[in-house]
C-alpha cells in the first residue's frame, strides 16, 4: 500500500499540530458521525505508556487509535479510520502496528460488534457478553500471543 505512513508516538512526542489533527479526527468520527456526545478527551491520551498510532497520506492523519497500558494488558480503543478512506485497508496497517508495539503482551479492546469476525484474524477472541456503548453494540475481546 503506497501513500501512507504509520507513525507511533508518545504524547510528549506529538508536536502541537499532529495532536490536534489527530484529536479533530477522533471527535470527527465518534462525536460527530457517530452521535455519540461523550468527553472524548478522556485524560488517558498524556498518560507516559499511551501511544498514539496513526496513518497519515500527504501529512494528514486518516487513521488512528490508540494503546493504553491497564494493569496486566495492553488495551487499544479509538480505532477509526476517516471517512473518505474506508475500505483501503487502513485499520489493518494500525493494527499490526499496534500489536508490533506490544508485541508478545497480552492486550484487549471493546470491538463494535459488526466487526468481530475482523479482529479474530488478529488472533483476538471474544470475551464476554455484548454491551452497549453510547448505543453501540460492543464485545470484550483479548488476544493472548
């Protein structure tokens, strides 16, 4: 896939510009698209293991989440990918860049529901009932390499 690059940073990495462009992408989807009116700045994006991974085409971000340390496991949430680039293949260039980071770490994250059978080739397993979210459906699942 060419015309992208992936980046992982850590919060005191970022520079002023990227993180806002980064943010304004986040709320663009779950806030925005989504409807889902929520603190999207949760607190958890300065914490010192929080990194940040994104993909960018021509400097711009369009694909994002990111990996928090919890306890015992990794945990990655806000995955997105803009809009206007859905479907080539994105998320799955953050994934694998997530689990490069966490390598051989167990790790969890809350997939939407329609998108389990995604994350099973990730060697992900659900791992509890489905829950709602801001009325979104969601199911636990963790990967245990």
């Amino acid at each position: 896939m060419t015309g992208y690059d992936v980046a992982v940073a850590a919060f005191d990495d970022l520079d002023p510009r990227t993180a806002y462009a980064l943010w304004a992408l986040r709320e663009s989807v779950f806030v925005v698209e989504q409807e889902c009116p929520y603190q999207e700045l949760d607190g958890r994006d300065a914490e010192p293991g929080t990194r940040h991974v994104w993909v960018a085409e021509a400097g711009a971000p369009v694909g994002y989440l990111r990996v928090l340390e919890d306890a015992d496991m990794a945990r990655i949430g806000r995955v997105l990918t803009a809009r206007t680039h859905r479907g080539a293949g994105l998320a799955g260039l953050l994934l694998q860049a997530a689990l490069d980071h966490i390598g051989n770490r167990p790790s969890r994250l809350d997939a939407q529901s329609y998108l389990v059978g995604w994350y099973t080739r990730f060697g992900y397993a659900a791992d509890g009932a489905e829950f709602l979210e801001d009325g979104i459906p969601h199911v636990p699942m963790v990967r245990r390499p």
